[in-house]
C-alpha cells in the first residue's frame, strides 16, 4: 500500500470545486468583469465539462433547447440541432473554457476532500488527493466557490447479488464503451429521462431487451429539430436574431410556470396539459402499455419528459416493457417476483442521489461543518440558492433550490455567479476582505421559500427525486426547486440586499473616495435620484434597501400572478 504524502501549499486568489459549466461560468465571468485571471479549478475527472463529459451512454442529449442551454455571454449560432447532443454539448464547453484561456488553470483527477476557513488568514484550506498518486495537496485561497453540480453521485445499486453476476453490470452514467449490447439480452432497470434516451438507442442492437420500469413519468412530444445552413447563417449574421430567439424560447419555457401553484387556474391549465399529454401516450405507445406508463399524479410534480423516440420503439419485437419488482441478480440474469430475466448486460438507469449537495467534501466554517449548518434547517439550504451564514466568502453554484425543471439550469448558474461577485465587489482587492451572511437573514429566506414549496405542484404527494426521503422535521423538505421564476432570481442577483451581508476589509480606492464626497453633495442637496444615478455610475452596484419591499412585490409579479 503506498503511502499518502503531503505536498507544500498552493494559493490562488480564487478556487472552484468543479470544472463543468459552473466552473466555466466562473473563470470566463472573473475575466469579463474584474479581469482576474487568479483562480484554479479542481475536477475530479480526467477533463473538463462536469456532466457532459461523464455522461457518454448511447442516446445522450440535452431536454433543453440549445440556444437557452449555453451562456448568455457565449451564444453559439452553429448548434446542429434545437436539442445537443453530449458530444456537441462538449464542445462548446470546450470552446468557452478555451476562449478564456481556463484549461491550464484546471487540475483534473484529483478529489476535493475537506475545505476550512482559517480566521487568522482570512482564508480557505483545501485539501485535495489526486487519484493516481493519492497524495494530498493544501490549496489556499481566498474565495471558494463550490461548483460540483446537483446530479452527480449515481445511486448504487439496490438489488443484491451483483457481485455474483457474470455479464456487465454498470449505471448510465458510467457507461462501458468496452462493451457491446449487439445480440446480448440486456435488461434496463429504470425508466426516467436518461433510460428514455438510451433505450431507443440501442434496443435493436440487442437480442432481446427488458425494461424494469419503476415509475411513472408524464411524457410529452419531442420538441427537436435540425438548425438548416440558412437559419445558422442568419443567426451569424443578423444582429440580434440569436437574442430574439433566446428571449422567445425562455418566454415559451417560463410560460409552464403556470402550472406551479396549487390554485384553482393552475389546476385548469394543469389539466389542459395533462389531456395534451395523456394523449399523446396513448397514440403513440402500445396499448398494452399504457397502464405501465400512463401516470395518475398531476403533471409537473415530476420533471416531465420529452419523448425522443422511447414510445415509438417499444413496438419492437425483441422489447419487453415490464413492472416486475426486481428481488436479486444472479449469475446469469435477475430473479423477480413473478419469474426470471436472463441477462447478459444488466444497465442500472436508476438515477443519482439528490437533495445532496457536495456529497463526499467536508466543509467546515466558523464554528461548524456545512453538514451540521444544515441538519440545523433540516435540509439543504442555501440563500439566494448559493450562500450560508458561517461560511464567510464562499459561495454555491447551481446551490440548493437554484433550478427549475422547465427551462435551463445554465441561467441559474448565471444568476448564481453574477450575484456572488457583486456581493465579492467589495472586498475582492482588499487582502483581508471578508463578506458573511446575516443568519436571520438565512432563516428568513429558507422559511419563505420552502412555505412557498408547499404550496406547488412539486410539493403535491408523488414519489419525486425533488423531495428530501426522511426528512428528520415534520416539514417536507425540497431543496432541488427554484419555486418562483428565473426571472426573478436574475433580478435577485442583479440587486442584492445589502444590509443581509456583514462586509469587512472593503477596498478604498480613488473611486470609492470620490463617490463618498459626490454621495454627501447630492445628500445635502435634497437629489435623492442624483444618488443613485451616481451609486450605479461609480460603484456599478444599486442599494435598494428603502424600496426592495415594494420591487419585490412587483418583479414577484410573474409568479404571484397565478395565486
């Protein structure tokens, strides 16, 4: 056994725990605004990308369009298609990081295992192992950021025996290239979105293949299509076409918000949705199915699919559709309760852990672990989904409650990084400078929004990956839902509240010196308006302290229309 060793400290004035597009957000947003070009990215895998570089199963793609699903501050025009492919996803990742120039600040095959603020430095230790060496390496910085993603950690395997099974046994997201499903009887264990891709793929390579189906999933028509050579001309050439179509797109997506509240014009429209849907199943599945899929809860407490061939293939001959409950694996197959599957390739499509955040990292605060922060809410929780009291200049990205499952998870990670670095504005070129969150303020925010939570469809009694298992409190907790628009949470992050934020060590510059003398003129003259014209001017930050009350009621307008 080879002993670990301990290698000299590094430091960068940030570090990212995670390299996939929170990661890339971060480095290419530092270089855009402030021109920081100090920080390191620790990735776990051999390369960058997160979830679009691991998940390599046959089938993969994005549910969100293109256009939505890519930064706002990197539009592509020459996306193939409306919904990517993982290879194509790749690329553009690749193509962003390369353009800032955030490859070489990226270490790959290494585990971020504990992360502390160290109050005498003002400062965060990281202790990272590399997976070859197992060596550990101490990192320091300044400001952390945790970029690790949400559906990262596949579920293990809940049937016993697999260790006896002679084929291949592997999840979605580890996919074997090595192995080839050609005239293999392969069962599938699982029917969510990934399984929708994968099984159309593959199912007339195989000799037989049977699908385990678990669950109930509302199914909707595919919503993809080819980018013609004319339109991507277009798009390149005609200022403003890519934005027009982001804008429509997102518009489209944010109008399924409708269909959140429990209130009597959102179960109408809920119902509309669920007839468009039922029927669509039922044209288009066979009809010995359909009581295997066709769901009895309200569409939308679960993330809906988009069908991208899975109906239409469970026709096929050499396909097997079946809700048998899976007892054991064994040598040759799987035993269930009503008989016997033979197998040589046995894929879990079971999912990931959810409701976790930073599973496997201990980090640990002022007084406490983030672990024991938030056993103290009863859940995960983060506020303005990306910051906790205890935790001075650390922020989450893509953090709890950040996403909703109608539009695109990259505007969240936009919104998140945006409003860490103008909450880090401050004290970004003070050495010592330190912002903390008021835990009131956290109280506040988390109560409200999981008061919120109840009160949607998300919330409404189906088996969910968004709810917690097991809550330890009486309450159910949600901690995967953005339960308002994104809208509003762009607006959150574009406005901070300032007085929730304990700011230390800000950094007094010529600028800040002027704005102060030009602040009092204005005080002194009564130009209430001239002050915060001159606020946006120098400091490129608004304080909406006197008025965030009523511009939240009113920016809230595209959620709380429907109540």
């Amino acid at each position: 056994m080879t002993a670990t060793k301990e290698s000299p400290s590094g430091y960068s004035q940030f570090a990212c725990i995670g390299a996939g597009f929170s990661g890339i957000a971060l480095g290419a947003t530092l270089k855009r605004w402030y021109g920081i070009t100090d920080v390191r990215f620790f990735e776990r895998h051999s390369d960058l990308g997160g979830t679009w570089f691991a998940n390599k199963y046959p089938g993969a793609a994005c549910d969100v369009p293109s256009v939505l699903y890519s930064y706002s501050f990197e539009p592509n025009p020459n996306w193939s298609r409306v919904l990517p492919s993982q290879e194509e996803l790749w690329k553009y990742q690749k193509h962003v990081a390369d353009k800032y120039d955030l490859p070489s600040k990226m270490t790959f095959g290494v585990e971020v295992q504990r992360c502390q603020w160290i109050e005498e430095k003002k400062r965060w230790v990281l202790d990272v192992r590399d997976y070859k060496t197992r060596n550990i390496l101490h990192h320091e910085c300044r400001f952390l950021f945790a970029g690790s993603g949400i559906l990262v950690t596949p579920r293990e395997i809940d049937i016993p025996g697999s260790e006896n099974f002679k084929g291949s046994i592997f999840h979605t997201s580890q996919w074997r290239s090595d192995v080839d499903v050609s005239e293999k009887n392969v069962v599938v264990i699982g029917n969510g979105c990934t399984a929708a891709q994968i099984v159309p793929s593959i199912v007339d390579k195989t000799k037989h293949l049977t699908q385990i189906v678990r669950a109930k999933h509302w199914m909707l028509p595919p919503i993809d299509g080819v980018y013609t050579d004319c339109m991507k001309s277009l798009f390149k050439y005609l200022p403003g076409t890519m934005m027009i179509q982001r804008l429509l797109i997102f518009l489209f997506a944010e109008n399924e918000l409708k269909a959140v509240p429990m209130t009597t014009s959102a179960a109408k429209f809920r119902q509309k949705r669920r007839a468009y849907a039922e029927k669509f199943m039922r044209d288009t599945a066979p009809a010995k199915y359909h009581d295997l899929l066709i769901p009895d809860f309200e569409i939308g407490c679960k993330r809906r699919i988009y069908d991208s061939g899975y109906l239409a293939c469970l026709h096929s001959k050499n396909l097997t559709l079946t809700n048998e409950r899976a007892l054991k694996i064994v040598e040759t197959g799987v035993e269930t309760d009503r008989g016997f599957i033979e197998a040589d390739v046995i894929v879990m499509a079971n999912g990931f852990s959810t409701n976790t955040f930073l599973e496997g990292v201990e980090v640990v605060g002022r007084d406490e672990t983030l672990s024991q922060h938030w056993e103290s809410f009863g859940g995960a929780e983060a506020y303005n989904c990306s910051a906790m009291s205890g935790f001075p200049n650390f922020f989450m990205l893509l953090g709890p409650n950040a996403t909703t499952g109608h539009t695109s998870a990259i505007m969240a990670i936009e919104n998140s990084v945006n409003f860490a670095l103008r909450i880090l504005k401050p004290v970004i070129g003070s050495p010592n400078g330190v912002v903390e969150l008021d835990r009131k303020a956290e109280e506040r925010y988390v109560n409200r929004i999981q008061d919120d939570l109840s009160k949607t469809v998300w919330n409404s009694g189906c088996q969910s990956w968004y709810i917690q298992p097991h809550s330890e409190n009486s309450r159910v907790w949600n901690a995967m839902v953005y339960p308002y628009s994104q809208g509003y949470l762009w607006y959150r992050s574009l406005f901070p509240i300032w007085r929730d934020w304990k700011i230390t060590g800000r950094t007094r510059s010529r600028k800040s010196v002027l704005w102060l003398l030009l602040k009092s003129l204005s005080v002194l003259a009564g130009g209430s308006a001239a002050s915060a014209f001159l606020y946006l001017l120098w400091k490129s930050q608004w304080n909406f302290k006197e008025v965030h009350a009523d511009s939240t009621t009113a920016l809230k307008f595209i959620y709380l229309r429907f109540n």
